[in-house]
C-alpha cells in the first residue's frame, strides 16, 4: 500500500508542508491577477503561509499520535472483564 515505505507521519508532515504551499501559491496568483483588496489579502496570505507553514510542520502536534501508527498501536484489550 506504501511503495515508498514512508511512515505515517512523514507522510502527514508532507500534506501540512503542501497546504502551506498551496495557499502560499494561491496568495501568490491572487497578488498576480486581481486588485485591490484581494490582491492585498494575497500578499498577507503568502506572507502567513511562508511564516507559519515550517513552523506548523516543526511542532505538529498530532505527531505523537501518528507515531503510535508508525510503531503500532499496543493492545488495549477488548475492555470487557
């Protein structure tokens, strides 16, 4: 299922990295063709993605749950005594 042999993780800080990189490219393209208050909403908007994408990235916080994933999860047991 994962040619790549990627973990899990990996593979969600790959998809926050792209968002980032989509609105950062959809900021971008709003600056290019339109104006006035949309174009300064796309200045801002790629501004905040090239802040806030590899930061996001750095301290992802669902990454100890996605690294149970990668390590598999330990048995819980089925809750019944």
């Amino acid at each position: 299922m994962n040619p790549l042999r990627y973990k899990p993780s990996q593979i969600a800080k790959f998809l926050v990295a792209l968002l980032g990189g989509i609105v950062g490219l959809l900021g971008v393209a709003a600056d290019t063709f339109a104006t006035g208050m949309l174009a300064s909403v796309g200045q801002w908007a790629t501004t905040g993605a090239l802040v806030i994408t590899p930061i996001w990235v750095f301290f992802q916080k669902v990454e100890p749950w996605i690294g149970m994933v990668d390590n598999g999860f330990p048995d819980l047991g089925s809750g019944r005594d």
